[in-house]
C-alpha cells in the first residue's frame, strides 16, 4: 500500500485497502437509496495555465488543492465535445458530443473520424481541433465507495493511452487491477502555451481479496456510465480560454 506523504494528506485511506466494497451493492442498495433523486459523481478538476495542483472534493465538499493522489481507474471512456463558438462561460449545452470517440449526437453528429470538426486546423487558431477530444476517467480511491470524475484534456490522453498500452505490455493487467498515482507536470504546446499534463504511474497491483470485489464493482460503473451518458448532453464545459483545454469535466 503506498505511503502516505505530505503531499498526498487529503487521501482517505483505510487498512483494508478496498475490502469495504464487499458491503456495497451499487444497483440494489445506492441507486435503491437515491430513488429519484439522481447521482451526480463529484469531480476532480484539472488545473489551467500549468498549475500543479489537482482540486480534489474535500471532506466537507469544498474543493481542496492537492499535488498527487492515489485510486483504481474502475472505467474509463472517450468524451468529444463541440460548442459552436468561443466557450463563453455560460451553460450553453455543447453543439455536439460523442460518449465513445466513434459517433455523435446533435450538429453535426454522425462519424467523428471524418467529421471536418475533428480534424487539425479547424479551430479558431487554424491549427488545433474544433471538437475537444477528452479521456473520462472514474477513479475510486481507498476508503470511499463513490468514483471520482476525472475529465483529461487532449494534452494527457496520450500519456494515459501510453501509461494504460506499457502496464498491459508488462503486466496483462487491466487498469481496475491495480492502483494508480496521479501526479502533474508543466508542459509547453508547439506554440509556446504552458499547460498542466496529468502524469500516471502504477503504485500496487491488488490483493487476491481486492481482485474480485473491484472488478465487479467496475462492471457496476461501467453499466450505469453507460446508461446515463446522453442525460448529460446538456451539462457544459469549461475550457482554458489560451490553451483550449478543457478543465472541468462533465457531469456524471
């Protein structure tokens, strides 16, 4: 089990690792218990401008900075977004928006590999995309029985995509198999435009114990992020107005 730092003191742990999730049952028990009331997983937020400091949900739900943390990716999906022009800040609903990288839904919708929105050059810069391509991470970390929401920018999804290939190379390993740390760094875009990158690294692989309790909890996260991803159609973005990154994520 990793050990806890200065940096990492906003973690909540437990002695028995993720044991706890052999009391919970996610479709009978909380969506039972939140009977019409909705669930809404809390989000963690990516930094702008190359900060290094993750803003994590806190105890009493204030958002606390943080420099890295510790949790199970449980399920992860592609999420690409269009607004129509410059984000604004408001709660405009987004153009259009695909939940799995392949198809979209709204203007102009349809194939997002040949869609003219999708390709380099057609953003307002005349070099970047129009539609944001994001990772949607659920991570869930010790001691908790709600994931967390973790939305990377395009400017981490290769390093995650290198992160998820190289630990699978090696290990055979899926990523709800073993604990990931969460870190950033500082890094600069060809155009000279300094942005934060979420940095990965695999801290313990599960107990024998742990192993089948996460993956059926992940199976679990996985069903109800997939019944529930076109309810947030109108839920927005916010993006980093230099870098074009999007920083808070989705809900759900």
């Amino acid at each position: 089990m990793a050990k806890q730092t200065e940096s990492t003191a906003l973690l909540v742990q437990s002695e028995d690792g993720y044991l706890s999730l052999a009391d919970v049952d996610f479709k009978n028990d909380i969506l039972s218990e939140l009977n019409g009331l909705g669930l809404e997983f809390e989000k963690i937020k990516m930094p702008a401008g190359g900060g290094l400091m993750f803003e994590v949900p806190g105890e009493d739900g204030e958002l606390e900075p943080i420099k890295e943390f510790f949790g199970i990716i449980l399920h992860h999906h592609p999420v690409f977004v269009r607004y129509a022009g410059k984000y604004s800040g408001s709660n405009s609903p987004p153009e259009c928006i695909s939940f799995d990288g392949v198809t979209g839904h709204g203007n102009p919708g349809g194939e997002c590999e040949h869609c003219q929105y999708n390709q380099f050059g057609s953003g307002d810069d005349g070099k970047s995309k129009a539609c944001k391509n994001c990772q949607k991470l659920f991570i869930l970390r010790e001691g908790e029985l709600f994931p967390l929401v973790l939305l990377l920018p395009r400017g981490s999804r290769e390093g995650f995509r290198k992160f998820i290939t190289n630990t699978f190379s090696k290990t055979k390993k899926r990523c709800f198999q073993y604990v990931t740390r969460f870190s950033l760094r500082k890094a600069t875009s060809q155009d000279n435009i300094t942005f934060s990158q979420t940095q990965f690294a695999r801290d313990r692989f599960l107990t024998e114990a742990e192993l089948p309790l996460v993956a059926a909890y992940a199976e679990q996260i996985k069903a109800y992020s997939q019944n529930t991803n076109h309810s947030t159609h109108t839920d927005a973005l916010v993006v980093d107005e230099e870098s074009g990154e999007v920083i808070q994520p989705l809900g759900r």
